[in-house]
C-alpha cells in the first residue's frame, strides 16, 4: 500500500522536474484585525474533491513498516486531487492552515524507526493534531516524512504566526519568529528566496525568485493602511493574479483564517466561492462530505457540499489520472485501493484505538506488487 500510495505522487515530481509547472505560490497576509493565506496551485489539470475531514477518526498512515497512527483531534476542510486523505492543503477547525510547494533541494531526515508519515499525510496529519504553529513545529521531528517527493510547507495560524517548514542536508530547517520576516513561499529554499527578494534585481517573470519577491512585496504592503473583510479577500486575489501562471495556476484560495471562512476560484470555474468552515458537523459519527471544485456556483457554497462515496472519490481518482499522462496507464486495482483505502479509517473508541484496521494482507500485497512493477516504467518514462 505504501508503494501504490507514494508512487503516484513520485511520477508528478518527476514530471515536475522537466516542465516547471507545479510551481505553486503561497503567501500570508496579517494586520491588527486580519489574517489571510493564499495559494495559488499550478499544475497541468485542476480537477479536485474539497473535502470536510471529521475529528475523532483513528487513522494510520499508508507506510507498510513504521506507519504513524493517530486520531484525529480537529475536523478539517482540505483540498485533495489525488483521492481523500492526500490533501495539497487545507485549514482545520482551530485555524490551522497548511500548504505544500515542490522544493529541489530537499532531503529528509532518516526516521530511525520512528512512526512515518508521507508528504500529502504529513498535511493531514499535522491539521488533524495540532492548533497552532508553535505545536507544528515542535511536533515535526517526532513523525518524519519518508519520501521521494521533494517538498516544502508553508504554514500559519489564526494567531498571526507564520513558519516555513524545509528539510535540507537530511536537517529539519524552520524559518518562523524574527528568522521569518515575510511570510511568503515559492519553489527556492526561504533563505536564498529571501537574499533574492533584497537585490536590486526586476522581478518580472514566473520564476521561483520573481513569484516570491512580488507575493513578498504585497505582504510587506498589506499592513500600511487599514482595509475591510472584503478589502483584505480582495488584496489577496490580487496578489495571487499577480503571481499566477498562465495556464497553468488551476487553482487560487484564500483563507480567512479569524473568520474560519474559505475563498477559491478555478482556471474552469473563475467566479470566487465561499465556504463557511464553522457550518459543518466534524463529529465522528457524522458523514464525510465533499464539494467537486470545479462548481459553477458563485458564492457561498457551504450547502452544496454532498455526503461522501466511494464512486465520487473513486472518479477523482481515475479523473486525475487520466488527465496526468505518465499516470494514464496505472491499472485499475490500484486506483481502486487508493480510493477506498481510508474507508478503513473508524471512529475512536472512548479508549482511544491504536489505528484503523489494516487492509487484508493479500490485497496489499498485491497492491506492492503492482506498484514494483509500474514504478520503474513510469520513471523511465517521466525523463523522456
């Protein structure tokens, strides 16, 4: 399971590493009465499942040998295109807001044993548990990520507190405090995004070093003058259009944070849409509702969400692989695991569950099998 799980993300990287595409955005916004996060998500399809994730959920991570296992403390609202459990960002319901970026120079630590997550279950395994960025932080040794996906986060809560979360030289680097003096994030390490931002150099362009240099530009402007709900949200989608790959920019969120208030928009559907995060039921015995991000309703969509199925998630899936084209020929056993896998996912008992039952051995074998078997093909074919 781990293997079918990893790889799918793996083949994106590397076709990421040939055609700079993923090269996502993110920035935050705060003054004395506003805190906001933007993301702009670039990426070459931008079909996706908005998810509302429940608390009190044991859960276990997709790793066959040390998974992480958990239960989940706070309810979540994620956006996911690869299948649920595996968000590319999202807020939970203390405020908490996560998002991912590709990173080259990324190596992580070696677990040595300690319980592992993957990089999309480091999300939700980080806005399942904790509320602020002082409990991200101090938490991220305790459940290293093992992957071949080289990825950075930027994260911030409704408090105002920002940190980048990097892994370089096989060391966990955090940047948060007086060592993160804009919050801001692109596709270079903080440090070297931040000593290009100081040079008198244009900025014009899409690359890493321009994106960051104008999202931190807005950010350092945001505060110097007054600016209502509306201004703020506004501000943001501004600075996301102004960081945004043409083409390419499939997705862009604001998140309110104080409000507990979520504004996106689509490259498929450009009107902006609200969701009203404290209007769900994150209580265990409650259903898993989703939300297709594609919607054509403007406004406030809260009430459109529908329960969870497995078709639905299942048709993400195969969406997202169809339209990924080193990912088309993926068999379909594994797509069908990787969808009903958190299915497997139960309610906590009042003694709290030490994890999920485990899917059966001989389905997971095979699944390991199928993965040994595609992976290198993909890889070959992600370098032509």
């Amino acid at each position: 399971m781990k293997l079918c799980c990893r790889f799918t993300v793996l083949i994106l990287v590397l076709i990421v590493t040939s055609a700079d595409i993923l090269a996502c955005t993110t920035f935050c916004l705060k003054n004395k009465d506003e805190v906001l996060f933007g993301k702009n998500y670039d990426w070459m399809i931008g079909d996706g499942l908005i998810f509302v994730n429940k608390r009190g959920v044991a859960k276990s991570g997709t790793d066959t040998s040390t998974p992480a296992k958990w239960t989940s403390k706070y309810g979540s609202v994620t956006f996911n295109q690869y299948g649920r459990e595996n968000p590319s960002g999202g807020m939970n319901e203390a405020g908490l807001v996560i998002e991912l970026m590709w990173l080259e120079d990324t190596v992580y630590p070696k677990a040595y044993g300690k319980p592992v997550v993957d990089v999309l279950e480091w999300i939700q395994y980080n806005l399942d548990n904790y509320a602020t960025v002082g409990d991200v932080v101090r938490n991220a040794e305790s459940t290293p990520i093992v992957s071949s996906v080289k990825i950075h986060y930027l994260v911030n809560d409704k408090h105002g507190n920002s940190a980048t979360i990097e892994f370089l030289d096989g060391k966990f680097v955090p940047h948060t405090g007086e060592s993160l003096p804009v919050a801001a994030l692109a596709n270079d390490t903080y440090a070297k995004s931040l000593e290009f931002s100081k040079k008198n150099i244009s900025t014009q362009g899409i690359g890493s070093f321009q994106r960051f240099t104008r999202a931190a530009e807005k950010t350092r402007d945001y505060d110097k003058k007054p600016r209502t709900e509306k201004e703020s949200v506004d501000y943001a989608f501004e600075t996301l259009a102004d960081v945004a790959q043409p083409g390419y920019t499939q997705w862009s969120i604001v998140y309110d944070q104080k409000r507990a208030r979520i504004y996106f928009r689509t490259q498929q559907s450009p009107e902006i849409k609200t969701v009203d995060t404290r209007g769900f039921d994150y209580s265990c015995s409650s259903m898993v509702r989703s939300l297709d991000i594609a919607t054509k309703t403007a406004g406030d969509v809260t009430s459109k969400f529908v329960d969870y199925t497995r078709a639905a998630n299942r048709d993400l899936v195969e969406r997202a692989f169809t339209g990924t084209p080193f990912l088309k020929g993926v068999p379909s056993a594994v797509k069908d695991r990787l969808a009903s896998y958190p299915e497997t996912f139960q309610c906590a008992t009042p003694a709290p569950a030490s994890g999920p039952k485990n899917p059966d051995s001989k389905s997971s074998g095979m699944i390991a099998s199928l993965g040994a078997e595609i992976i290198p093909f993909f890889v070959k074919m992600a370098y032509l």
